[in-house]
C-alpha cells in the first residue's frame, strides 16, 4: 500500500481533482441536459491520466527546485522514496492510457487539446519558462486552462465560441490563482530563484496585476451567458464571486496589511470561484438566456 501512496503522490492527486471538476464542468455545459454518462466518464477519465502523467514528468523535472523550497522539500522525487526512472515510466504509461482513452472514444479536436496542453506544461513550461521567465506563469496558464476545453469539445466536436470563452476565462483565472500563490510563498519561490513575479518586480506591482486580471475574467466569466448555454442563475454565481473575488483583491492596498494572510485569503476564493462557476455551467441548462436584452 505504501508503494501505491508514493505513486499516488507523484501524480499530484489534489491537482487532477481540480482539473476533473473543470472537465465535467466543460462537458456538461456543451451537453445541455442530453448527458452521455458513459462519454463523461471516460472523458474525465481520460484527461485525468493525461493530467497525471504530465505531474510526474514535472515532479521529474522540478526535483531541483523542489529540494530548495519548503512546501515541496518532501515530494517523493526529492525524498528518493521513488526513483525518476520510476517516476517516468509512471508518466509515461499514465499518458498512453489517457490519449488512447480519448483516442478511442472522443474526437481529434479533444486529443489535440489534450496533447495542446501536455506540451505547453510539461515542454515549454516545465523545461524552460519557469526557469528563466517571468512570463512562465502566463504559459502555464494556458494549460491549466485546456481541461474545461477538453470536456466541452468531447461532446460539441468542435472549437466554437463557447470553447473559446472557456479557454480564456481559465486562463485568467489562472493568473491571480498563481501570483498569490507565489506571494504567500516568495520566500520559497526566491530561494529556488524562480522568477515570478513578486520576486522579479516585488508584491505591489503583483498585487495590481492580480486586480487587473479578475477585473478581466468577470467579464470573460459573464460571456457566457450571451451565447445562450447558461442562464441566470449562472449570471448571478458569476457575478458574486467575481466581484468579491475583487473586492478580496482590492483589500491587499490596506496600509499594515498581512500579506501572507491575504495573499492566502485570494488564493483560497480561487478555489471557490472556479469551482462554483464549474458547478453553475453544468447545471444551470434548463433556461438559457439569448442576449443581453433578455436581463
């Protein structure tokens, strides 16, 4: 059983949920209430192994970095309570089961996304952005943003509008998700000399981008409902907690704030943003609203 657990932990378990909550979010959302169980499954299924793999790579990778920062001291590439070369041939078996799932059972424009993903991660992130860039964090938010678009294009076949809106809304959700996690760990970050933002260009200037990019993913969030596949109750989710996201934001220009406390607080509304706006995609089918004349 210990054995399995390090196998487990290297695929970074609480990052495969996340993304599955995204996934089925994006499926459900193009399936309008005529749900194919089966699809769902091994679609969500399937990005997850792919999703997996690509952690192990990356645990692979960063074993460097991850002996130099506090929060990742103990991940077992670093601890050599499994070796890399078991950690690879992990991620690699774990990705040849998730593209053949959808291989097998989606579409092109699916398995393009999925292997869209992969590459921008485990390549252009994790082997070179988020060594010498600042920017890496935005590169790395295209793939964080590619499960929601994976769900979506398994059932609709295609890369529409509405695709189109879900890969931008992710992405800008990732950047302040991001920064505030590189804010309450700039200590860890500046220890590994990853250059993210805080440590290149200092809190104040993150602390306005983080405002700038929630003020843009309200309404990259909103967009959705002009296309006329979510309805008001989607309207009011998003709406709430994307401007107390915000308003969240905004509090860090306080004088004699505790950064680290409310760099967490941000990073913690994250959470429950996405996760609600996946949740009110999903379900909120039944009376979609067709244009903004209808509010």
């Amino acid at each position: 059983m210990l054995k399995l657990k390090r196998y487990l932990l290297v695929a970074k378990p609480g990052i495969i949920f996340g993304n599955l909550v995204a996934t089925g979010g994006g499926f459900l959302l193009a399936s309008q209430g005529q749900v194919d169980w089966l699809l769902l499954a091994i679609t969500v299924l399937g990005i997850s192994l792919v999703v997996a793999s690509g952690c192990a790579v990356n645990n692979c990778i960063d074993r460097d970095i991850d002996r130099r920062m506090e929060r990742t001291r103990n991940r077992v590439t670093v601890t050599g309570e499994i070796s890399v070369k078991a950690a690879l041939a992990h991620g690699f078996v774990l990705g040849v089961a998730g593209f053949s799932l959808l291989a097998w059972q989606t579409n092109a424009i699916t398995v393009f996304f999925a292997a869209f993903g992969y590459v921008i991660y485990v390549g252009v992130y994790s082997l070179w952005m988020k060594r010498k860039s600042v920017y890496g964090t935005l590169v790395g938010s295209l793939s964080g943003a590619v499960p929601p678009v994976v769900g979506y294009c398994a059932v609709s076949g295609q890369f529409d509008a509405q695709a189109a809106i879900l890969l931008l809304m992710f992405c800008l959700w990732q950047m302040p998700h991001s920064y505030a996690i590189a804010i309450y760990r700039y200590r860890d970050y500046e220890a590994a000399g990853i250059p993210v933002l805080p440590v290149v260009s200092g809190v104040m200037k993150t602390k306005r981008h983080i405002a700038l990019y929630i003020l843009a993913f309200l309404p990259a969030a909103l967009a959705l409902v002009i296309g006329g596949h979510v309805g008001v109750a989607y309207l009011a989710v998003a709406a709430v907690t994307s401007i107390w996201w915000l308003v969240l934001a905004l509090r860090g220009y306080r004088v004699g704030i505790d950064e680290t406390r409310w760099a967490r607080q941000v990073f913690a509304f994250s959470i429950v943003t996405i996760t609600a706006l996946s949740i009110a995609m999903a379900v909120d089918v039944h009376q979609p609203v067709t244009s903004l004349a209808m509010l």
